[in-house]
C-alpha cells in the first residue's frame, strides 16, 4: 500500500490536484484500532484469581435471606421470602456458562474466559507438570456448577460451553450431572502432586498455592455432594462421604476458605454492599427496605445463650437525635416474618445487623472446617465410617464457627474474639443429643448449620431442603386471632424449593428446556410455579410448620 499526498496548484482561477504516491508499512496501520491499554490475551494467573473471587458463595439477601428466616421486612413489596409477596428474586440464571471471574457483584475487571479455556490454558503453560493448577481450576468449576444445579436442577453439563459446535445443549439430570461432578472431583484431586509445581502461588487468594490445603478444600466439597445424596441414595452418599474424610478434610483453622476485603474503593465485600445499599445505609431509624433480624433467629440465639448474638447483632438506640448501639443479648429482639405490613411504632428496638457483619472489610468464607466437621458428625450419627462420633465432630465444628468470627475486624461495641470459656459454657448449655434419634440429631446438626453457614445463603437453602430442618412457621398473619400466611401470598404460605430456570431459554434452547421442565414437575403456569424439588430433595416432611 502506498500514501498519497495531494498537492494544491492554483492556476487561472483552477485548483489542479497532483498527487504523489509513498511507499508505507501495511502492517502498522492494522494498530490504529488497538486500545493500547487493553491486554488481548488471557494470562492464567489472573483467570484464576477471577475464578477464585466468582467462587463465593452465591447469595440473595433479600429473597433467601427472607426465606431462611435470618431476615424479616414489614414492607410488602420488598418482602419477596417474608411474606412471598411476589416472584421477584427467585430467577436462576446461566452466566455460570459465559464466563468466569466475581459474578456475585456486577463488576468484572478481568477479561472472561470459559472454564473449558481455562482448563486448556494450563495445558499449554510451558512445561509439563502442571497438574496441580488443572486440578484448583476442576475444583472450583465443580464448585461453581454445584451451586447453580442445587438451585435450578436440570442443566445443560455434558454438551455445555461447545460453542458453535453445538449451540442447544441437552439438559442433563441432577443426578447424572452429581454423578460427573463426583467422578471429575475425585480425579482431579488423586491427580494432585505436592513434588509439582503448587496452585499459582500469590494468584491463589485462598492458600496461596498450598497444593495440601486444595485437596483439604476438595475432599470437604466432595463430602458436601456426598451429604446431599443421602435420602435419594444413602449408599451412595456413605461412599463418597467416607471416601472424601479418608482423603482428608478441612479442620484446621487454617484451612479455611476464604476472601479478604478491605474498606477501600475496588476492593469491598461486595455482599456487605448490597445489604448497606439495600437497607442498612445508616444507624438506627427506619431502613431502605424496612428489614430487621428475624424473630426466629433471634429468638434462637438468645434461647441457646450463644457468644455469637453480640457479635453480629446490635439494637440502634435513641439518644439526644442521635442513635447508640446496644449489643447486650437481653436488648436483641427479631421481627417476626410474615406478620406485619406497616412500619411497627417499636421498630427501633429491632435488633439489626452488627456493624462488624456489615464492615466492608469483612471476610467471605466460601467453606471451612466448620462445615467440614458438621459433614462429619451427620456421616457419624448415621453410623458411617468417619473415624469420629458424632458428639466430638460436633463439638469440633461448633469450635471452628466460633473461632471463624475472629476473621472480621472490630468495630466498638463488637468483638469477633470469643473465649474457649464462652464456647465451652454454651456447648455445656446445649449438648449435643448423643443419645437422641437420628431426626433429632440431624435436626441439631443443621440447626448449627444455619447458624454456623450465616451468609452462605445457597448451602443453608440446600441443607435446609434435604433434612427439612430448622422447621421454619411462615403463618404468623392474624386473623380473626388465628396465624395464617400472609394474604394474597404466591407459594400458599410455604417457601419455595427451587429457582426458575432462565426465561431467555424458551426462545433460544425452547425444546430441552420444556423437556426439562415437564420432566422435573415444573410448570411455568401453575401456582406451584417454585415447588417442585430438587432430585436429592425428598422425603415426608416439609420442614416448615404450615
């Protein structure tokens, strides 16, 4: 290509045009359109992290947070699991599909990649022992995909993320994409080498490339899948359960999971924002979304003396036009969901979130011992081989969730520093049932659960679904002095076991997706629109009182 140069003559009143011709660099001109601060190809390293930052646990505040009775609204619209007002906040969605990196908020800073090119970029980093890094990333795709068919079934798995070559996959069964995940899990972690290089070192946010506390964090969400598969196939779940504790599993503090935060711009908890945006922007008064604590999970707290209500709950008292926090466990009081509609004339003496749970700067923990622990202590009480009883387990899983709070930062008057004076009184006061029967120690297993997973709103859902307890009243509506659901509710009064699948799947993927939705007795024009259950959510109770 050459350049053309124009030269003007004037002559009697005429422009002449003479041009001229330059040879160029052809190359060069196809840099004119290139954003000089773009990176146009993807680096492992930060892929990775992206992956690790999408990994916290998903969360829906209002709708869940509502539904597990650890929130309650006395505004109608808003109160979508308080009062099941409407429908809004129970659509799944498939962006599991478009891409890795921090989903859970609407910021991605990080270019997106498909898990499928991301396992293929650690084969082709240079060198060949890189096992260590395929097996993080299978790790945390299983983790991702696990939450999404815990929440909406039936899914596109085995013809997933094929691009042009195949652009409307099946949707395969829960059971047969638990059955994938399973298989995939326990190969990517007997693959995993601590003679190879480690997990992208300082690109890891959770362990930093710790090879020994990945296959911790593997072998405990193999226990989870386990755990959920033991009602529709007991002999299955004790299988992968004992399997997953003989690998090894989380139970050190230091295992934990987790994400650091800080109260800096670009760098907050992105859960924290949307509970200060959504209601508590400011201490004491009324609220965005008239939201408090839940009666129910107050009243437990309280009821059992547990060292953690101080920690993350504080009433907002009046004081000379101002408002003073009050964190003594005999000020704390829950509003009881479903039972009011007008702002109450007590609402101040509510009790709110703590301003340390709500610190921009706290931690997400995405899974630790803890959980691990109360895995183990179910697996037990079932007379699984987990080399533990269920009472030690127990106690042990109590002992991490209380440790867990000293991850947050101190914000006067809360400490998350508790004693092993404290939790060894509370665990005095409140035994676990060794000599009770299975209902009621499963019962008092996911009863912790629900306390110890606070925030991990999608596994206490899932928890919830599968042992139906804690039991959950959502008639607190009175009339004529009878409890009834609230009026003109759409799940007639019960909370809902599911999540829609994507509306948009109707006209781009219509024929798998009302296969799968006929197939799984899910109907988009019934009122039981969210009722029908999970494939591992069976048996007779319906661990709610109504």
């Amino acid at each position: 290509m050459k350049k053309t140069f124009l030269k003007l003559i004037y002559a009697a009143g005429a422009v002449l045009v003479v041009s001229t011709m330059q040879s160029c660099n052809t190359e060069k001109l196809t840099d004119l359109n290139r954003n000089p601060d773009a990176i146009e190809y993807v680096i492992p390293e930060y892929s990775f992290t992206a992956a690790v930052l999408g990994s916290v646990p998903g969360e829906n505040y209002r709708a869940l947070g509502q539904g597990l009775q650890y929130f309650s609204s006395y505004k109608e619209v808003p109160a979508t699991g308080d009062k099941f007002y409407n429908f809004n906040g129970t659509a799944g969605n498939f962006n599991i599909y478009r891409g890795v990196g921090p989903t859970n908020n609407s910021v991605n800073n990080t270019i997106p990649v498909s898990w499928n090119r991301l396992l293929q970029l650690t084969k082709e980093i240079p060198g060949a022992e890189n096992v260590n890094k395929r097996a993080a990333v299978e790790i945390l795709r299983i983790l991702a995909f696990h939450q999404q068919t815990d929440l909406m079934g039936d899914m596109p798995y085995s013809e997933a993320m094929k691009g042009l070559d195949n652009l409307k996959p099946k949707y395969d069964t829960q059971k047969s994409i638990y059955t994938a995940m399973l298989t995939e899990l326990e190969t990517a972690l007997t693959s995993m080498d601590a003679s190879k290089p480690n997990v992208f070192g300082n690109a890891d946010p959770y362990f930093k490339g710790d090879v020994a506390k990945w296959k911790k964090f593997g072998y405990t969400l193999m226990a989870r899948l386990g755990m959920r598969m033991s009602d529709i196939e007991p002999a299955t779940a004790k299988l992968w359960v004992e399997k997953a504790v003989a690998g090894g599993m989380m139970t050190a503090f230091a295992d934990i999971a987790y994400i650091k935060y800080a109260n800096v711009t670009g760098q907050m908890n992105p859960r924290v924002n949307t509970y200060i945006v959504g209601d508590f922007t400011s201490p004491g008064g009324d609220n965005v979304e008239g939201s408090k604590w839940s009666g129910k999970f107050i009243d437990h707290l309280k009821n059992t003396s547990d060292p953690r209500l101080p920690v993350i709950s504080v009433v907002w008292v009046p004081s000379g036009g101002s408002y003073t926090p009050n964190n003594t466990p005999a000020t704390q009081r829950g509003m009881v969901n479903g039972s009011i509609n007008t702002r109450p004339t007590d609402f101040d003496t509510y009790s709110e979130p703590s301003l340390l749970y709500i610190d921009r700067g706290s931690p997400i923990i995405t899974m630790g011992p803890a959980e691990a622990y109360l895995i183990i202590a179910e697996a037990a009480a079932r007379g699984w081989s987990v080399g533990s009883t269920a009472q030690a387990a127990y106690n042990n899983a109590v002992r991490a969730a209380m440790a867990q709070w000293a991850l947050w930062p101190t914000v006067a008057p809360h400490s998350g520093v508790i004693t092993t004076a404290q939790v060894d009184a509370y665990l005095a006061a409140n035994p676990y049932p060794a000599a009770g029967t299975l209902a009621q120690q499963i019962e008092a297993i996911s009863t912790q659960k629900w306390v110890s997973l606070l925030g991990n709103d999608y596994e206490v859902y899932s928890n919830w679904r599968r042992t139906k307890y804690p039991v959950f009243n959502y008639a607190n509506w009175t009339v004529g002095g009878n409890k009834v659901p609230y009026p003109g509710n759409v799940t007639a009064g019960k909370m809902w076991r599911r999540f829609s699948l994507p509306l948009e799947e109707r006209n781009v993927n219509p024929d798998n997706y009302f296969e799968a939705i006929k197939r799984q007795n899910f109907s988009e024009e019934q009122i039981d629109l969210l009722q029908g259950r999970m494939w591992w959510d069976v048996g007779p109770a319906t661990g709610q009182s109504n």
